[in-house]
C-alpha cells in the first residue's frame, strides 16, 4: 500500500523532484529505537538494513558523485522512471511500484569533472569528513574525468585554489612545500646527531677520566679546552657531565688544577653556580672543591674569582646535596692556612655550617663537621668564632651517633677547638663529653679510635686539673688499652697523651705506671717500625721517669734503657728519634738508682751518656754497701777504671768518687796493669833464704 506525503516531514527531507515516483519517507536513523547507521558514500543517517531487501546499497562507482549521473550540461534529470536509476542500485526499478528509495543527504554542488580511480569507500569517507565534499589535504590533485563520463572532457584538469594556474603535481609529494619539509627534517636531524656526538664526548671524558693512566693521555689531546665551552652548552645534561669530568680532571693533579685556572673555567663555574639546576650546581662545586685542594694558591684563585659568596648561598639550597657540596669545596679551601680559614668565616659560612650539622642528613653532617674543624684548626680566633655559634653543644650531642665517619668528624673538630687554649679546652668539657668519649676508644673504626685518643690528649696537655680530670674519669687506662689494642698511626696521639698527663706532675706520672703503661710504651718502642711513633714512645717515657726514683726504676726494670740507647746510636734512626731518645735516657738515669740497669750502659754508651751513668753510680754507692759489692763482683769497678777522663772533668770526678767508695788496694787491683805491676814485684822479689 503506498501512502502519499501531504506535507514536508518534520525531519528536514525535501520534498521530491516533481516528475518522480515517490515513495513514503523513512523517520531518521534512531527515530523508531533503531540505531542509525552512516552510509559511507552519501553521509545518510539511516536504519539497519536499508530497505526491505535486506542487502546494502552498492557503493558508487570508483570516481563518481552519488545520484544520477549529470547531463551534457551538466544539470541532472529530474523524473522517475530510467531516468532516474542509478547504476548498479538493486532497490531501484523503472516501473513506479518499486522500493522507495532512501533519504539522501544534501548533494555537493555539481561538478564538471569526475575523480580518478579511487577505492569508493574511502573517498566518500574522506568527503564526509570535509565539510566542502571535496578530499580533504589534497590541494594539489589532480583530477581527471573518467572515459565515457559526463561533464568536462576527458584530460581536463582542475585544481582548486591559488594552485590551479601552476603546474601538475604528484601525489607522492616533491613540490616546494613537500621539499621543504623535507629539508626541516634533515637539518633538525643535523642538530640531533651534533648533540648526541657531544652528549658522548662528555659521557666518555668523564669516564675515561676516573682512571689514573688516563689522565695523561687526556691532556696531551687538550681535553681543557675541549671541556670549556661544553659548560656553556644549551643541554643541561651536557653542561652537567662537562663539570664532573673537569672535576675529575683537576682532582688528578696540581697541573689539571692550573690549568683550569689559567684557562679562565673558574668565571664561568662560579656564573653558573648561581644560576643553573642543582645538578650543575653539585658538579661545579666539585670543581672547585677538586682545585682548591692542592694548594693554598689555588685556593686564593678560588676566592679572587668570587666563589665564596656563591658557595655560602647554596649553604641555604633546599637539596642537601647541593649543600654537602659547597660545604665540602668551603672546607678544601679553609683548611691550607689561617687567611683562607679567615675568608670563609667572613662570608658568613660558619654559621650556616652549624645550621648543616643539624640536618637528618648524614652525609651533610660529616661534611659541615669536617668544614668546621678545618676552620677552626689554625688559631684561637678562629676556633672562638666557631665556639660562638653554638657549634660545640651540637657536636657533642653527635659523639655517640652509630655513624662511624661521623663520630670521626665530630671528634676531629672538637679536637681541633680544644687545642688552642685552656678556655677552649675547658668549654669542650664542660659539653659533658666524658665519659662519653671514652667509649669510642673501643670503636671498631681506627680512626674513630684515633680522633678520640686526639681529643683526650688536647686537652690533657693544658694543666694537670684537667688531666687530672681524664685520669679520674678512667681516661688513662682506657687509652693504654687503645693502644694495646691497635697498631701504626693510630697508636701515636695515645702514645702521646700518656706523655702529657705523666709530664705534669709525680702523681699524674705514677696513675700512668699503675695503669701498667709503662710496658705498653716499651711495647711500642720495640715494635713499631716508623721511627715518628718510636720518637713519642722514647719521649713519653721520659716524661713518666723523669720524676723520681721511683719512676725511673720503674722504667728500668722493662729493659727500656737498652732499647733506648741503641735508638739513640743507630745510623738508620731518624734525627728527632735520636734526640728524644737521648733526652729520655738523660731523664732516666738522672733519676735511676737501680744499678742492674745502669750497668750495661757502663760497655756500650758514649762517652756524654756514661758520664750521667758513672754520676749515678757516684750518687749510690757511697750509701750502699751491698750495692757497692755487687758493683765490684760484677765487673762494674773495674770497666769504672779502664774509663779515660780527662783531668778535672766532671767524669773523672764522678770516677774519683767512686774510687773512694774502695780500700786502694782494690782499686789498684782492677786498675788496667796492675797485673803487670804484680808480676814486675814477683820478677823483682828476692826470696827470703835460711
């Protein structure tokens, strides 16, 4: 049943062309709850399956517009019938019952000339996507009518736009505009790989330049002037590795160092440290830390260039990085004398390196803490302005942290603090620090070992109060069980603290015999092969016999007298070796009555130690007689006789001395040729006859 439209559909289809067979309307795709479907050569919303066939429409032919196809003029018919077919549509038929056919959308404008062989679907596709039907992007097509078809003539071209006059071009590109985007590519390509060969030359450097048999061959290829304006490069990554390589360079050597100098790198580092990220500021402060380290000129350089200001502001950086790495260069540079240390405290460092000891940090820590004590180090001014800050309160409460290179730091600053005077000194204990410190003589670190035993003998050396002070805290025995317990340099400011609390006073000297250091020393002396440590040994030792008898014998009774003498008269012993060892001798046998022990020295000494040996002779036996006894049983009076003084010499009055301790007929009986003398009075004797 065909039902006639009386009206325009509300839907927007145009009323059909007059002439033609009509059909009822379909509703638009999704009016009756079917869900549309886009036809994708007209762009028509409709319903699944079209008309009641149940098959698709066929695709236009490849090059055609939809609908039927144009006249001569161009213009199309308007009545049904076979007029109004279009080829290869199965729903539509010349006789006026057939299908009505599907609502069409608005047609483009009719054009005089038809589109090359083109897959169908994907022009319609294309077309539907612009808003004009024509492909889009295609400015430059060219577009030929096909054979038999309507419109301009075959081989007529048309372009659209300002193209149309120009000639033909080809799809697959080449004209200026595809040219030239070409070109862009391959000059942005060239940006590419001159950066990629940069970012590896640095990334090479770099590494290359963490190996010692490197580093020649580097700067013999000039590797500094290659590296110099890489710290300029617009890549941050570039700039970045270009510094950690220069650093690694300068920290070889003092000749890298100056030749980072001379080659005027320092400006520009110090211009960027302000300005760039932190991992450049992290790689330039290791520059400068790498050069400043060698000298206290290049440290200079370091300062003329401006860098401690730079350096001091990024002590206030949020990244504890950046501030580990200026503190660490602020150090380098504080620690080669008291003008550099000066410099640093003047550009207001000091306070925020106490401010860096207090971060969670560890890291940072350790280095404000090592900066500090290289500040600090070079005179009581500059320890006082550290002490001001409230630096000593905040290390104190870091000696028993687990962190064993931190306690290393810490205790190396407050060392550094008290060594300059009593107040200081005194200010360090007052921080509570005993018996806190005595627990890191038993650190499994050496060099925590070491720094305490450091401590404790800056400020034993002040007064006997505060020696004092150590010894009743257990300090003394504590120490000597360090040294007991480890072997080199780590033995030595332990050597000599015991030196120091023994030299103050007798009683000081005797906490140091009860404590059985004495054999410790004598352990030492014998053992350690470096004649710096054998040197504080002989002179500790010294210090403790140099009081009293008492003392004196105590060392002797170790067999150290010996041991100390042939210090004293080898060739292979160092100058300051043999001067302390012959100072401990003269301390000793100044003091020694124990006669066994001066006896040896009677055979073997020269002639300015056995003057100090007969003058302890000279002193006993007067008031000994079993002394005097053993003295002639052991040979002892008569190697007293064979020694040659000259007249009115104090050794021959100590020999004088002793002489009269005898009956003289038994100092003549030891007095060389006495024998001869004997035997002469046997020659000469005329025997009694009856």
């Amino acid at each position: 049943m065909r039902i006639r439209m009386t009206r325009r559909p509300s839907w927007g289809v145009p009323w059909p062309s007059k002439g033609r067979t009509t059909a009822p309307r379909r509703a638009p795709a999704g009016a009756l709850g079917v869900p549309p479907r886009r036809d994708p050569v007209r762009g028509t919303v409709g319903r699944a399956g079209g008309c009641g066939s149940g098959r698709r429409r066929a695709p236009a032919p490849r090059g055609r517009l939809p609908g039927p196809d144009p006249g001569p003029d161009g213009a199309r018919p308007r009545g049904g019938g076979a007029s109004g077919t279009r080829p290869g549509d199965p729903c539509r038929r010349s006789s006026p019952g057939g299908c009505p056919p599907a609502p069409r959308a608005p047609r483009p404008a009719p054009r005089t000339a038809a589109l090359t062989s083109r897959p169908a679907r994907a022009v319609a596709a294309r077309r539907s996507r612009s808003g004009s039907g024509r492909l889009p992007g295609r400015r430059g097509y060219t577009e030929t009518a096909p054979v038999g078809g309507g419109g301009s003539p075959p081989g007529l071209s048309r372009r659209s736009g300002a193209d149309a006059d120009g000639p033909p071009r080809s799809r697959a590109g080449g004209g200026p505009r595809a040219a030239g985007a070409m070109s862009q590519r391959q000059v942005l390509q060239v940006f590419e790989q001159y950066q990629k060969a940069r970012t590896q030359f640095v990334q090479m450097v770099a590494e290359l330049a963490t190996r010692p048999q490197n580093i020649e061959t580097l700067q013999n290829a000039g590797v500094m002037s290659l590296l110099r304006p890489l710290l300029l490069d617009v890549v941050p990554t570039i700039q970045q590795t270009a510094a950690l390589a220069l650093g690694r360079l300068a920290n070889y050597n003092n000749d890298l160092a100056e030749a980072v100098v001379k080659g005027d790198i320092l400006p520009q580092l110090v211009y960027s440290l302000a300005e760039q990220n932190r991992f450049y500021k992290k790689a330039a402060a290791f520059v400068l830390r790498a050069v400043g380290k060698h000298s206290p000129q290049l440290a200079q350089a370091i300062v003329d260039c401006g860098a401690l200001d730079t350096l001091v502001i990024c002590l206030e950086d949020f990244d504890p990085g950046v501030k580990e790495a200026a503190a660490w260069a602020l150090g380098y540079i504080a620690r080669h004398n008291a003008e550099l240390s000066q410099a640093v405290v003047d550009a207001g460092a000091v306070p925020l390196l106490v401010l860096c000891i207090q971060e969670p940090e560890i890291a940072l820590k350790r280095v404000a803490a090592s900066a500090l004590s290289d500040i600090s180090k070079h005179s009581p001014e500059l320890a006082q302005t550290v002490v001001d800050v409230g630096a000593i309160a905040h290390l104190a409460q870091m000696i028993l942290n687990p962190d064993s290179k931190l306690k290393h730091q810490v205790l190396s600053a407050l060392s550094q603090i008290a060594k300059h005077s009593v107040d200081l000194a005194e200010m360090v204990v007052e921080a509570e620090i005993f018996p806190v410190v005595l627990t890191c003589l038993k650190d499994k670190d050496e060099y925590v070992k070491k720094n305490a035993s450091t401590l404790i003998r800056e400020i034993a050396k002040h007064t006997p109060e505060l020696s004092q002070l150590i010894v009743n805290a257990g300090g003394v025995a504590a120490v000597i069980d360090c040294i007991g317990s480890c072997k080199g340099n780590i033995r030595l400011p332990g050597i000599m603290m015991l030196g120091y609390v023994a030299a103050h006073s007798e009683n000081l000297a005797m906490a140091v015999i009860i404590s059985k250091g004495v054999p410790q020393l004598s352990v030492c002396l014998s053992e350690e092969p470096e004649d710096h440590i054998k040197a504080a040994a002989a002179w500790a030792l010294g210090q403790i016999g140099r009081h009293t008898p008492e003392h004196a014998r105590a060392v002797a009774v170790t067999n150290t007298l010996p041991v100390l003498l042939s210090l004293y008269m080898s060739t292979e012993s160092s100058e300051d070796l043999q001067v302390k060892s012959k100072k401990a001798i003269k301390n000793i046998l100044q003091k020694c009555t124990y006669l066994p022990a001066l006896e040896p020295f009677l055979y073997d000494a020269p002639p300015n130690i056995l003057k100090h040996v007969v003058g302890q002779f000279s002193k006993v036996l007067p008031h000994d007689s079993k002394a005097r006894r053993l003295f002639v049983t052991s040979g002892g009076l008569k190697k007293i006789q064979e020694i040659k003084a000259e007249p009115e010499s104090l050794l021959q009055e100590y020999i004088n001395s002793i002489n009269n301790c005898y009956p003289e007929e038994i100092v003549r009986y030891y007095s060389p040729g006495y024998s001869d003398t004997l035997l002469q009075r046997v020659d000469s004797y005329q025997p009694i006859t009856n």
